[in-house]
C-alpha cells in the first residue's frame, strides 16, 4: 500500500501493476479495477504488456442512459473521417482538442441543425453539433466491449469481494478515513501500518493464532525479531503495546511488536 498526491486514481494502474509482478515475482494475466481507474492511456500501458485489462468505463460504471443521440449511436465514418447524424448529415472534423487529447467534429452550417426536427433533443447549441472523439477512441470502445464480456463480468464479480473488502473494513468498521500524520512520510506510515494490521487480522483468522506464530518463528531472518509478534485481544488488553501507536491500539487492531 502507498499513499499518493494525486487526488484521483487514473493515473495509478499502470504503475501498480508493475510493482505487482515485482513483489510477486511473475507476472499478471488479468489486471482489473473498478471506473476510478479507467484512463484510457493507462489501460493501453497494461495491454501493450499482454495483460488481459477489465476496467469498465465511467460511463458504464453510471449505467445512465445518454439517449438516442448519445455520440456512440452515431455512426462514424472512417475513411472521410466523419461522424452521420440520425438524419444523415456529416459532421466532418474541425480541430483538435490538446488539452482533452481529442479531435472535435462540427456541423459545418448550423443552419442544418437549426432547421432538423430533432433540434433541442439532439443539440440546444446555436453552433450546432459538436462530437468530442478521443485520440484513442478505438481502444477505448476495446475496454468496453471486453468489459461487457461474460468472462469480464464475473472476474470483476470476484474483484468486489477481493478488493473492496480490506478498504471497506479498515475505512468503515475502524473508521479509518483520515490521516493523522503531515506529509507522504507520514502518510505511507499509517497506511502502511493498517494494512499491516488488517493482513495479520485476517492471517489469524484464516491460519489461527499458533499456526500464524510459528509461521513468524520459522520466517523471521537471523533472529532479527526474537519476539515475533504480540496479538492483542480482548484477553490480552493489559499486555498490548500501547505506546506503540495509541490510535491503532484503541481501535482493537492487532499490534506488531
């Protein structure tokens, strides 16, 4: 787990990718996440490298109907390089966007879009239509169509109760949803240190509390930890270390000492 100064999560897939096959040594065959990551330029990242990429879209995560003039049910002609509206008109491309990394296709008379039945549905503009397409629009409508795929959804099925489950537990039950610390340092200590928290709950109740011991025991390299691991409990109150990170303590986390 590592704390980021980005303020969203579309830019993150790629790399975490990458420092999963570092940690576990070989190498991913199927990268998926929920909408929060769906930059297109980061999925082509994890293709490119042969990985099977289950993302959905935000618009397919919103589940809205964009209606019968949404810019997917127009029909896109790629040898002139146009978009055909309903009512058969072109839409030929009129600048590229840099900021949005798009190209834009315009109405070439308004006029045309002011006289179509379908004005004030289709377009309110006064210029007309306008179609944003993406620079990498075609891979795009790749993801999508992947994500729609039965196979797709019941990997992503099996990602709700993979992933969301840690941060659910530690940001809902132990109402984990700030920072106390200052600073990326200080950030990456608290997160770390609840997933540490949340890895070895889980460890005790899969393997259970002497299992885990000695798994500890036989691990740990060169005697560098002679006491590997101190469980608190509600048995064990008393015997915890509270000094060592009073909030992790109150909130019954197990304690690593």
């Amino acid at each position: 787990v590592d704390a980021v100064s980005d303020n969203n999560d579309l830019n993150q897939f790629a790399s975490q990718i990458d420092q999963a096959n570092q940690i576990l040594k070989e190498p991913c065959k199927t990268a998926c996440a929920d909408s929060g990551y769906s930059s297109t330029e980061e999925l082509i990242k994890i293709d490119k490298k042969d990985i099977t990429v289950i993302v959905p879209s935000q618009r397919q995560a919103s589940e809205k109907d964009r209606g019968e003039f949404h810019k997917n049910n127009l029909r896109y002609d790629e040898n002139n390089n146009c978009y055909i509206c309903p009512e058969g008109h072109k839409l030929p491309f009129h600048h590229p966007n840099n900021e949005n990394k798009s190209d834009v296709y315009m109405m070439t008379d308004p006029k045309t879009c002011h006289k179509c039945r379908h004005f004030g549905h289709c377009t309110k503009s006064k210029s007309g239509r306008q179609i944003g397409r993406l620079w990498n629009e075609e891979e795009r409508l790749k993801f999508e169509a992947r994500y729609r795929l039965p196979d797709a959804q019941a990997v992503y099925k099996l990602r709700k109760q993979k992933s969301e489950h840690p941060f659910g537990h530690i940001k809902r039950n132990l109402k984990f949803d700030s920072f106390l610390m200052r600073g990326k340092d200080g950030a990456n200590a608290e997160i770390g240190l609840a997933a540490t928290c949340f890895n070895m709950a889980r460890m005790i109740t899969i393997l259970g509390i002497p299992a885990l011991i000695q798994k500890l025991q036989g691990w740990s390299p060169a005697g560098l930890y002679p006491r590997p691991i101190l469980f608190r409990s509600s048995a064990w109150r008393n015997s915890a270390p509270k000094a060592i990170y009073p909030r992790f303590y109150r909130r019954g986390l197990l304690v690593c000492g």
